[in-house]
C-alpha cells in the first residue's frame, strides 16, 4: 500500500499533496532563525503524520488533546488517496465534525486532481465497520492475526518514535501489547509469547488470593495440624457442655408441652446465637483491617540513604520498587474493597439476628417461668451461652482449616504455574535459536553500513524474567565491538529509520506497506551522511518499488565537499512550506 494523495475539501485551508512513488520530500523554508524551539516553526511538517494516521482510521479518544477536533477545523474534511496493493485506488473520506463516520470508494484508475464530490461504496459506515473494511481493502498476508493499525505506526514515525527502534511512543503500556507483535513482525510465531504472559497473569491473581486469605483469616498453611488439633479440642468441649444441657432436669410432667416449646426455641435462640457471635468476629476482624495503617515505602527517602552511603541506586531497583508499591497498591484496593462488601452484608445480617433473637428470648423467658426455678434458669443460660461461644470458634476455626486448604491449592496451582512459565521461557529461547530475523538482520545491517559506514546487529535475548527483549546495536568506530552504547539521537534515529526499511524490503514481495514517512531524519547528521543516507533511500526505492517520505528543514539540506546546498529535484519535493506567512503553513493558518 502506498499513498497517493492526502487532500481537503477547502483548499483555502489546507495545502493538497500528491505523493509519487520512490522519493517524496516535505521541505520547510526557514527565514526566522530565532524559533528553533518550535515544531519547524508551527508550519505543520509534523502534524502531517497525524493527520495521515486520522485518514488510516486513528481513534481519537480524547477530542480536547487531538489538534484536528481542537476547533478551528469545523466543516473541513479530509480524503487520503491510496494504493493498494491489488492494483486499485482507494480514496477514504473522513470528517472533522463526525470522525466516527467513513467512506470508501475503489476505482481501477488513480483519481485525476483533488476530487471531492464522489459516489462512494461505502458512505458513512460506522468507525468499527470502517476498521475492518479497511483491513479487508488492504488485504495484507502478512502479521494476518494483527489488524493493519497494530503496524502502521511503525512507517509513521514521528520525531517521539525515534527514541527507540521496537518500542514505539503508542505503547506505553505492559509489554505485553506489544511484544508478541514484535516478535511475529521479526519472522516468528508470536504464539508461545502470548501464552507465557497469560501464565504471568494467573500467577498474578494466584498471589493476590493467596495474600487476600493469609492476611483476612490470620494463616499459616503451615500450621494446619495445630489447627485442626483446636478443632477437635473444641468439638470435645461442645460435647460434654451439650450433655450437661441434655441432662438438665428442671421440667414438670404437667408442662410437656410448654418443655417442648421451650427446646424449640433453644435450637433456634443457639444457631442464631452462633450465626451472631460469628458474625461479630468477623465483623470486629474486618472493621481492624480496614482501620490498620498500610506500611508504605518512601523510596526518595531510600534513594539519600543509597547516596549518602555512596551506594549506586540502579534505575532498575527503581522500576522494581514502583512495581512493588503499584502491586501492593492494587492487592489492597482490590482487598479493601471485598472487606467492604463484607462488612455491609455482615451487618445487615448481624441486625436482623439480633433483632430475631430479642423476640425468641422474650417467648422463652416467658414459658422458663413455668418450667424452672430461677437459680435453674440462670444455669442453662450460663451453659447456653458457653455452647454458643464454643460454636462460633469451632465455625471459626473450620473456616481456617478451609482457607488453608484453598491456600495450599493455591499454592500448588501457583508452584505448577511457575514451571509452567519457565517451560514457556524455555521454548521461547528455542525460537530465538532458529534465527527466522537472520535475512530482516542481514538487511539491516546493510543499509545502517551504507549509511554510517559501521555494522549494526539487530538481536532478541531473554531477559531474568525470561521475557524475549529486542536489541538494535552498532559497531564501535574505533574498537568494531559491537555495544549497546548509546550513540545519542541520532545514531538512535538512523537505526529506527534501517529497522523500517528492512521491514519494507524483507516483506516486499507480499503484500504489505510500501511507504514509510520520517520526520525530520536528517536533523544533526553530517553532510556526508546526509548524502549517503538520501543515496540509500533512493537505491531502496528504485531497487523494491517502495515510496519514502520525508521532512527536513533548508538548514538541514546536505551539503558537497565545498559547502554548496545539494538540491532536491522539484519532482521529488511534494510540498514546499514556509515561515513568511500562515500561507506557506500546511493548514494555511496558525494555530
């Protein structure tokens, strides 16, 4: 797929560009020198990209913090033209005012001009709906598992994705979201990859739990025998407490019926007793742990203590402390909330007992007064209320024989869990070891020697957690050891512009992305590699059919050996801007 034309529906507003194949140049022309802090001067070089990616069917989440639906574009619409790589011309409508509704229209022939007024196939078909019908138009058989927006990023590059070759600004997020992509774009099979993180998260949700029961019932797994021991103590003792009840006498013959009323109302007044005084445990258990201060970890405070000790504080203990603390914080959110859910139900329970146990204690005291002298009464509800007390620990010290039950499961799932990771790990590193990148690697390395005149490498390891890591290094100029050493920028920058084209000319025989757009590449690059840079791209293109777009500012134009400004030829420029005035700005006005 390349890109054919990008265009508006007011040309008072927006500068139309038509792209060409092979070598296409966006030249910014700077008169004031003294703005150099700005985006090229707000002329808009930069904000191509994204409003590219806006026709490729970006989703803007935030409408405040996307430029176009800032304000200031109402009624403008936009249209990208492509090709596909089936031969067809597809032209895509999308809006400012309604982003959320597209258009399609494919034609056999490449549009003549900048047209506006178009009978669609497809006119303002949901976002959702437009996404796949993109996909379908597209019709990549490559990465087929991933939809066309998981890659295009990568041949939109802006100035905030050359800070690393594989991790674009996009992926912000766990490592998961990208890097089984990755390894499915380097030639593998990306599959292994999502498996062991899905392990990571069971892992995850075992330990939670875990912690959740050792912490909410106060367990040792450990301890299981001295528990069970209590348990049977207890048990011991409600039976000989309920023989001593059984064989209290204090009935008349006259009053059989009202005796057995009143054991009526015993076997109900003892369970909601025991339901109460369970409750209350853990009630008060609760209303403890919610109100107990969480320890925390001040890690400025650990970091003068590494200094003040001239201890080396490694960024990465930092990473893994926030890590901590953002578990911690999560395990006790998650946790809090539960015990709250708890504590409310507890309650409403709690109230209820206790108001049922009013009513049947007043019934009972009523018929006791028939049944029993008072010296006997006051006996039977000493021996009821230790039955009850004895209840709830029995109740209670069940349930922690059933947590540490569930803990020990959990325990084993988690052990199983791990070894199941490390299996995982294991095969990983076996298809690190089948090289599928060795030809996307060869390539790379060629196009970085024709450009910087070093080797680069680009290889995969696992890192201690057994997790694959993708590395793009170069060759030392002076000791030709190939280091992780950082080079700045611009070193960093040309290893992310080799890591695209190798992508484009490894795929380039299947059907995939023929264009890549880099923004502002030859920013701080010495006039020889300038000139080599521009005469690899060119090489590329002829040589795989591929478009390249690019941005630079007249300052940065390369330079011969005698200081003269190399030139582009105007076939090659697709858009001049300038800073004189808001009509040399791609939107034609500031903003």
């Amino acid at each position: 797929m390349k890109l054919c034309k990008i265009y508006s529906n007011d040309e008072t507003q927006f500068h139309n560009i038509e792209f060409q194949d092979g070598l296409n140049v966006i030249l910014a022309e700077i008169t004031d020198r003294s703005k150099t802090d700005k985006d090229t001067h707000n002329l808009g070089k930069t904000l191509l990209i994204s409003l590219i990616d806006f026709l490729l069917l970006k989703q803007i989440k935030d409408k405040s913090k996307f430029f176009l639906t800032k304000g200031g574009f109402e009624n403008q619409i936009f249209f990208a033209e492509l090709e596909l790589n089936d031969g067809r011309y597809l032209t895509i409508r999308r809006s400012v005012d309604h982003p959320s509704k597209v258009s399609f229209r494919a034609s056999t022939h490449r549009m003549v001009g900048f047209e506006t007024e178009i009978v669609y196939d497809y006119e303002n078909i949901s976002f959702k709906d437009a996404k796949e019908k993109l996909n379908d138009y597209l019709g990549f058989d490559v990465l087929t598992k991933w939809p066309y927006r998981k890659s295009v990023t990568y041949f939109l590059r802006s100035q905030y994705d050359y800070r690393d070759v594989f991790r674009l600004d996009k992926f912000k997020g766990k490592d998961k979201d990208w890097k089984p992509f990755m390894f499915d774009l380097l030639g593998f099979n990306s599959e292994v990859i999502e498996e062991k993180y899905e392990l990571e998260d069971e892992i995850n949700e075992l330990k939670t739990k875990i912690d959740t029961l050792q912490k909410e019932n106060d367990i040792d797994i450990n301890e299981r025998d001295k528990i069970a021991g209590l348990l049977s103590i207890k048990l011991d003792e409600k039976e000989e407490i309920s023989t001593k009840i059984d064989r209290f006498n204090f009935y008349e013959s006259d009053t059989k019926v009202n005796t057995e009323l009143v054991e009526d109302l015993d076997v109900e007044i003892q369970i909601l007793n025991t339901k109460r005084y369970a409750l209350s445990i853990e009630i008060k258990k609760i209303e403890n742990s919610l109100s107990a201060p969480q320890s925390a970890i001040d890690l400025d405070k650990l970091k003068r203590l590494y200094l003040e000790a001239n201890i080396y504080f490694p960024d990465q203990l930092t990473k893994d402390y926030e890590n901590l603390l953002q578990f911690k914080d999560s395990i006790t959110k998650e946790r809090n909330k539960y015990l709250q859910e708890n504590l409310t139900e507890f309650l409403s329970e709690y109230d209820i007992f206790d108001s049922e146990l009013k009513n049947l204690e007043s019934q009972k005291e009523k018929l006791l007064e028939y049944l029993t002298e008072k010296d006997s009464y006051f006996k039977f509800k000493e021996l009821q209320k230790q039955l009850s007390g004895i209840d709830a620990n029995i109740l209670q010290l069940q349930e922690k024989l059933k947590s540490i039950d569930k803990t020990s499961k959990f325990t084993k799932e988690l052990e199983d869990t791990k070894c199941e990771v490390e299996n995982k790990s294991k095969e990983i590193q076996l298809l690190i070891d089948e090289q599928k990148h060795a030809e996307i690697r060869k390539i790379f390395n060629h196009i970085i020697k024709e450009i910087l005149g070093v080797n680069a490498l680009l290889s995969l390891k696992l890192n201690r957690n057994g997790n694959v890591e993708f590395e793009a290094t170069i060759q030392n100029p002076e000791s030709l050891a190939i280091t992780d050493e950082d080079y700045g920028t611009t070193y960093r920058k040309i290893l992310c512009i080799a890591f695209d084209l190798s992508l484009l000319i490894y795929y380039s025989d299947r059907s995939f992305y023929r264009f890549v757009y880099h923004d502002g590449s030859l920013e701080a690059l010495d006039n020889r590699k300038k000139i080599s840079y521009i005469s690899t791209v060119k090489k590329i293109c002829a040589e795989y059919d591929l478009q390249y777009i690019f941005t630079l500012i007249d300052s940065d134009l390369p330079r011969d050996e005698y200081g003269n400004i190399i030139q582009f030829q105007e076939d090659e420029i697709c858009l001049k801007l300038h800073d004189r005035d808001d009509s040399g700005k791609l939107f034609k006005k500031s903003f």
